[in-house]
C-alpha cells in the first residue's frame, strides 16, 4: 500500500475497531481522526461533503478515496493477505460470516452494548424499551450459533485467522457490556482468547 491510510472512527465502536485490528494484524500504519458521535460530529455539512454524505463512520480514507462500511474496509486492507483465504470455497465462507456479523450479530449484540453502556437504560424512549427483549434473544441466537459452530473447531473458517474472526471478534469479546453473559457460551470464549493472543493483537482500548 503506497497511499496513507487514514480512519475517520470513534474509537468505543466496534465496527471502528474490526478496521483497526486488522491494520494491527497486517502491520499496516493507520492514521486515525476520531469523532463524537453522540455529539453529532458525523452529520456537520464539511463531514458530509468530504467524508461521507451517509453520515456515518467508520470511513477507511485512502489517499484522496474513501470506503465506508467497515467490512469492505477490512477487505480492502487484508486483500493479498493471508486474512483473505485462496481456497474459493473458503473465501466464500470468510463472506458469509462478515454478512452474517453485520445483519444478525451487530444490530442486536452491538446495539444493546451502545443502548446500556453508552446512552444508559434510564435514557432509553418506550421503543427502544420495547425492542430490547427481541434484540437481547436475536443476540442470544447469534453466539449460541457461533458457539456451536466453534465447538469442533479453532476458528470460523477453514483452520486459521480470517477477516471472519476479526469481523466477528469486534463486538463479541465486549458483548457483556451489552448484558449478555459470555460464559454460556464456552466455545466462543475460547476463541476469543486465541484471537486476542494473535501476534500484533491490539486492544480496542489501544
């Protein structure tokens, strides 16, 4: 990579952390721009005119070009990389589990981290008070899943680290700050202990 690679984030998410993690893995520097968002700093019109007109970060800038979507920007760093796999089949898989991260894990398990841990429940309106029981059993479904699907291996697909693990790791390993309780799920504590002692592993606090 010739280009600087800058991310626009805020460093408590975990879709902003999956990117960094992977820089980490890769030894790719990464400069980073941090913004509140629960300040609004993402929605100002120079953010939108110049980073994203989504309004949303994480944004992977490289050189004068951006990639929003954190998976896409983890794919675009670990591309060529031994996080991608070269079996086709593989590759695939690596896939299926960054979609199944953002569309069945992320909306639930990071969700109700951000709702409890960052706004408080003494802050929360009647509908998201209404939509926290079927979020906290979506969630549920989603590491009782992935802990049987880890229960006879070391790591989400084929016998190595991908951009599955990474994508998965973000918002699993903080998933208690969202109320869910990660000892009922053994298989998935094991392999957030073998990802977290990956050569060049950064925290999220880091």
């Amino acid at each position: 990579m010739t280009d600087d690679l800058i991310l626009h984030e805020y460093s408590q998410s975990g879709n902003c952390y999956k990117i960094r993690l992977t820089a980490a893995l890769l030894g790719a520097p990464l400069e980073r721009r941090e913004y509140d968002i629960t300040k609004g700093e993402t929605r100002t019109p120079q953010f939108l005119a110049t980073v994203n007109p989504n309004g949303r970060i994480p944004v992977l800038q490289i050189g004068d070009r951006f990639i929003p979507e954190s998976n896409a920007a983890c794919f675009y760093l670990a591309d060529g990389s031994g996080l991608v796999p070269h079996d086709r089949f593989d590759r695939a898989d690596m896939l299926r589990w960054m979609f199944f991260e953002q569309y069945n894990h992320e909306p639930n398990v990071a969700t109700l981290r951000f709702w409890l841990a960052f706004l408080g429940e003494e802050r929360l309106d009647e509908m998201q008070r209404a939509l926290m029981p079927a979020k906290r059993a979506a969630g549920e479904a989603a590491l009782q899943l992935m802990d049987e699907h880890l229960a006879g291996r070391s790591h989400l697909v084929g016998n190595r680290l991908s951009l599955a693990d990474v994508a998965l790791y973000a918002y699993t390993h903080v998933a208690e700050e969202g109320g869910f309780e990660l000892s009922r799920y053994p298989a998935v504590g094991r392999w957030l202990e073998l990802v977290a002692g990956q050569p060049g592993y950064l925290p999220m606090s880091a």
